[in-house]
C-alpha cells in the first residue's frame, strides 16, 4: 500500500482518476486503482482499511491506495471535492457532518450529503483509553487528569465530551491538551504528555499502549446505570452498550464493559456513480472471507452486522445490491426517504445562512443553529 500526502496527493488523484476500469471474471467491475481517506496510520480504521485493499488486490488486481488523513475534517476534503469516491471514516465525517455540527458547521462547510456504503460493527467498543499507571480507574476519575483534544476532529472530541457528560463531568474538568491528529495524542500517552484520548479498543495505537510501560485501561461505561446513560444518549445518541471482546487488555475472559457505534463507516456522496458503489460493495461482500482476519475488528464488516435504518441514508448503489440481496426492507425504505428529507432541509437551511453573508464567526453560528433549528422541526431529534 503506498501513502499519498503533501505534493504527492495530486499526482496520486491524477493517477486514480485517470486509470481504466478493469472487468473482473464477470462479477466486479472495478477501476484498476481506487482510493480511500482513512484515519490515521496506526488507527483501527486504518488497519481494516490496508487489509481489505490487500484482498482486493489478490482478488481482483485492484490497488487500494489508503491515503491517512489527522482529523475528520482532512479525511473529507478529497471527499467532498471528489478527488476520492470513498471514506472510511467515523461518526465525525459522518454524523456530525450530515447535521452541520461543530467544524462543519464552519462556514466554508455546512452539512454533507452523505451517504452510507457499508459499516463494521465489531465485537470491540469505542471508547477513553487511558494509561493504567494514571490511575483512571472510572470515567468519574478523569477529573484533573489530562485528556487528548485533537484540532479538527469533532468525532473524537465530541465522544470525549459526551463521557465526561454521563459522568457529571465537562471539559473545564480535565485539563486539555491539543494535538494535531490522532496518532500523535496516543502517542502522547506513551509519551506521558497525556493520559487520556479517544480511540477504538482494536487501535494499532492502543495495542502500543498496551505493550509501553504505562500500560492501558479502558473506564467503564457500566450497563447497570441508566443515569449514566441517559447522560451520555443525551448528547450522544448513536451510542449502544457493548461487552467487548476485542481490542487492547480485553478478552473473551475480561470483557470490557463499554460502548460502541460501527466503526468505520464507508461513506460516500451522491455525485459518486452508483455502478461504482455497487461494485465496491459487492467486491467488499465477495471478499470478506478473505480480510476478516486480517485487521482486529474486521469481522464486523459481516452482512449479518448491517442494520439499515441508522443515522444517515444510503447510496442508491448500495441499496441495489441490498436489494437483490434480499436484506433491503420497506421499512428501511422509508427511514431513507426521512433521511433524505432531512439532509434536504437542512440544506435549504444552509443556503439562506449563506445568503446572509455573514462575516463575524460567532454571529454565522448563531444564524445557523436558529435556522437548523427551524428546518428540522417536524423531524425526528436525532441530535441535540
């Protein structure tokens, strides 16, 4: 797998984009090279990401090129600006971007219209890893203690705020300490620059923990306390309970008591051509036997993982091959069709934001969550 940053980015996309769509035995058309934005090198989704590329390639011929990106907002500029078809992302990118929220909500963002491929639910969880010499033995514990905050990343950022929240607690709580992308906060904990960050339990970074001599702990997120956890689906609500078996200090024997949403998220745009999407997720369904071994976590890409009416719509070529897979229902027909119309109506709402031209950064946030407010009344809360 070769790596495209800096300079070399265009000259990769050039390449991508220039490159001949390659017939495979009939079934899976695919170009002969394609790319997706991941997270970080060293990141669960990283790691999932160079596996599959590694069954496309045996498979098909097909080159992946998994290009890492620091923060939710770097892995979807080539997204957005169609440079790349795919992103295997988190909540942030997805989620947060769909609803215009916290950087996209700046104003040379606004809300995405995302699209959803195919996700990878896991047996690992989500959650605050943190050094097991600092002594965070519960969320309540992070008081005091100093907690990774990643410039760009609302997704890592946001589900850090909304654990302390379930504990009673708030960011003026921890001291914060800023780092440039994902890898570099964990690597902070070895580092003892940190304590704490946010990652999944099946993070290259969390096994490194693991192995330093701070070794690492994961605060509970314990399923006996719905205070706890009306807390937390208060400002978090895509969270579920999870025993976890998989990832850094846990086992089948020593589960660790937490939380989970899919991770990663392959997404997509509607300008994406749907006989491309199909085939990605046709070639990803065919050779999962092939890679879910090959990255912790990666058995979560599984069909029988895929529920179909989560936060955010599907691409039309993912739902054709739902369809003739006979996993497509009515009722997740029209869960899309809500989604649709929210991403609609936010839109419309974006638009006249924009037309106020709006200069003063605080004044265009106060215009765009009065507006986003109004736009989705009559929708379902799905965020705060």
């Amino acid at each position: 797998m070769r790596l495209y940053t800096g300079t070399l980015f265009g000259v990769a996309m050039a390449a991508l984009l220039a490159a001949p769509v390659a017939a495979q035995d009939g079934k899976v058309n695919l170009p002969r090279q394609i790319a997706w934005t991941a997270y970080d090198v060293g990141s669960g989704g990283y790691n999932s990401a160079v596996a599959i590329g590694k069954a496309l390639k045996d498979a098909y011929g097909v080159d992946l090129r998994v290009l890492p990106g620091k923060n939710d907002v770097s892995r979807s500029v080539p997204l957005r600006e169609g440079k790349v078809p795919f992103s295997a992302t988190g909540i942030g990118a997805t989620y947060f971007a769909q609803e215009g929220q916290y950087e996209f909500g700046a104003p040379d963002w606004g809300p995405q219209p995302v699209r959803l491929v195919i996700y990878c639910q896991a047996d690992s969880a989500l959650g605050i890893g943190t050094a097991k010499d600092a002594g965070i033995k519960t969320l309540k514990d992070l008081k005091g203690k100093r907690v990774a905050w990643v410039v760009g990343s609302p997704a890592l950022n946001e589900n850090i705020a909304a654990f302390l929240h379930a504990a009673g607690l708030t960011w003026d709580d921890v001291t914060k300490v800023e780092f440039g992308g994902f890898g570099a906060s964990w690597d902070g904990i070895v580092n003892n620059q940190v304590d704490a960050a946010w990652a999944s339990t099946t993070s290259g970074k969390a096994y490194q923990l693991e192995a330093s001599p701070r070794g690492i702990h994961w605060p509970a997120t314990p399923h006996n306390d719905p205070a706890l956890w009306e807390r937390l689906r208060e400002v978090a609500p895509y969270f579920t309970p999870i025993m976890a078996t998989e990832g850094a200090g846990m086992s089948k024997t020593n589960p660790y008591e937490g939380a989970t949403y899919p991770y990663p998220i392959l997404i997509t745009t509607p300008k994406v051509d749907a006989d491309l999407v199909y085939n990605m997720l046709k070639a990803m369904v065919e050779q999962y036997p092939n890679y879910k071994d090959g990255a912790p976590g990666n058995t979560g890409w599984a069909l029988e993982k895929q529920k179909f009416t989560w936060v955010a719509p599907y691409h039309e070529g993912a739902i054709r091959f739902y369809k003739e897979k006979g996993l497509w229902t009515e009722e997740a027909s029209k869960h899309n069709e809500i989604l649709l119309k929210r991403q609609e109506a936010l839109a419309a709402a974006w638009k006249k934001v924009e037309a106020m031209k709006i200069s003063d950064p605080a004044a265009h946030e106060k215009a765009w969550t009065q507006a986003r407010a109004e736009a989705l009344k009559g929708f379902a809360k799905v965020f705060r």
